[in-house]
C-alpha cells in the first residue's frame, strides 16, 4: 500500500506574521546570504538520535527547537508564543488519495492558496513542502524527522453511529468524525483511485425534498465537475428510505473520465451518505463491491443518531 505518513502544518500564519511585524527593530546586522539559498547550499544536519522527540501514537520522531515543547493537545510540537505548531498525522489511504487533498485546486477550493511547493527528503522518503509562509526554523523540523520501525498507529477513533462491511477489493482505509473511507490500495498505476466515502451530516439538516436535495448533494462534490446523471430513483439505505443516482462525471486532479454512485438517505434528523467514485475504466469491474458496501449499511442504535440541535 502506498501511503502518506506525515503532514506537518504551519497554522496560525496571520498570526505569526503580526507577531514578527511586532517585534522592535535591531540595529543592521552584516549582511547575510538569503535564507533560502543558505538552505540549500547547506543542508540542516540530521540530528542526533537522543535529540529526537517520539510523537505518541505516530511511530514519527521530531527534533524540537529552543521555544517549542511537546503538545497534550495533539500529536505534535507547539509554541505558545506565537501559536506556531507542528503536527504529525497518520492517513492510511494511498498516495494518490492523499495527495489529490493538498494539490493546488484542492487547496484553492478550501480558500487556501499555496505560495510554493519544495521537494523535501525525509529521512530517506521523498515527500512535498508546501508553504504559505516560509518557516525556516520550522522545515528543518521536517527534514530531521524520522520514522521508528515499532511505530504504532493512533487509536481508533469513538464508534460510527452505523455501520458497513468491506467488500474486496475495497477495504476501510480511514475511520473517523462518525465517517469511513473505502479503497483499494492496489489501485491501477494512473487511474482515478477508488473511493467510497460513508458518513453522515453533523447537524440537523432538513433535506426537504430528497431527489432534488441528493442532486444538489452530488453536484457540490468538489472532486469532480461535469456531471451528468444517467439514472436515478429511490433506494433504500439500510432501515432508511434514500435516493439513489448514478453518474458520469470528470475527475477534477486528473481529468479523467468517472462514474459515480451516489445513496442518501434521511432519518428526519440528519441524512446518510455513501458515494462511490471509481475511474471509468474500473466502474463495472467495482460496481459489485460498492452494492456490496452499501447493501451492509445498518445504523447502530436509535441512540448514536439523535443530532446536536
């Protein structure tokens, strides 16, 4: 399985930015070589063994800069003083997956707009730093991390309210916020990887009408655009009455043509949704698994469905 262990973030950027435009002047100093050109002329020396902090629950270690400690609050390091962190993030799905949420449309959708992406090798593994401010103090934190072989996996998040069975070659890959990814992790090399994405809303949302309600559901699906239903009608989803469509639509990252299958369903309270996206070439090859999915849907219990109000 091909997958992203890491994701390391500068938050708090407008805050940052304040913080050092704050700061009193100091006399000019002899000039130096540009930051970014020192760094890459002279690489940050791999840190010791015994300067490394283990991340809990991560199998990542991190080399700790004076001014920041270890977080209680996350896995990861922080600093109070200006609410700079860095935080460490297993995501068990393929590369290709994980990759697509911080390519730059991705990211633009979510108002984010990315100044630069640097290679990065870390320890040993190729990966992407991508910057909205330069931090740094903070990329040498990546390039001195490092993996542990007895690295252990976060722990499972709090029980879904439902619940679903995999169906090869679709397998859970992430679990977490009362929601579950599915894919294959042997996806065919250039094409759109599988998705099956089950979970359902956080709050109250009275759907109103449920076919007109389920198309605008699938329309604001921001992986994908021209999307053209080809049928549609009612399904029920497990105990729930749902609607189903399904689609021919554009693969946003790589352009490639998909189909989709889209189930949602409505207790009155919240709704239910279970999607699958699969690259056109593997649709009908995927489409049993994916009725397999959905046909295993079944709520817990009366109690995990009552929404926050």
């Amino acid at each position: 399985m091909t997958w992203l262990r890491i994701v390391l973030s500068l938050l708090c950027v407008v805050a940052v930015a304040a913080a050092v435009s704050a700061e009193p002047k100091k006399a000019a100093a002899p000039a130096k070589p540009p930051v970014a050109e020192a760094a890459k002329s002279a690489p940050a020396p791999a840190p010791a063994a015994d300067a490394l902090h283990p991340i809990s629950g991560t199998g990542v270690s991190l080399a700790v800069p004076p001014g920041f400690n270890a977080s209680t609050d996350f896995p990861g390091i922080g600093r109070a003083a200006d609410l700079s962190s860095v935080m460490v993030t297993a995501l068990d799905v393929p590369l290709a997956i994980a990759s697509d949420a911080f390519s730059p449309d991705a990211m633009a959708r979510r108002d984010i707009a990315i100044e630069s992406t640097t290679p990065l090798v870390v320890d040993g593994r190729q990966t992407t730093n991508l910057e909205a401010q330069h931090r740094d103090a903070l990329l040498h934190v990546l390039e001195g991390a490092r993996w542990s072989e007895g690295g252990k996996p976060a722990a499972a998040p709090a029980a879904l309210s439902f619940q679903v069975k995999e169906a090869a070659p679709l397998r859970i890959v992430r679990s977490g916020a009362d929601s579950i990814v599915l894919s294959d992790p042997q996806a065919v090399k250039g094409h759109v990887p599988p998705l099956v994405a089950v979970g359902v809303s956080q709050a109250h949302v009275d759907v109103g009408d449920l076919p007109t309600f389920a198309k605008t559901r699938l329309d604001e699906t921001v992986s994908i655009h021209d999307i053209t239903v080809e049928t549609q009608g009612p399904r029920t989803l497990g105990s729930l009455e749902g609607y189903q469509i399904a689609a021919t639509a554009v693969d946003a990252e790589s352009q490639r043509a998909v189909r989709v299958q889209q189930i949602l369903a409505s207790d009155g309270a919240r709704y239910y949704l279970v999607q699958g996206i699969f690259d056109a070439e593997d649709a009908k090859q995927l489409a049993p698994a994916f009725e397999a999915v959905a046909s295993s849907f079944a709520l817990r219990n009366s109690s995990a469905t009552s929404p926050p109000r």
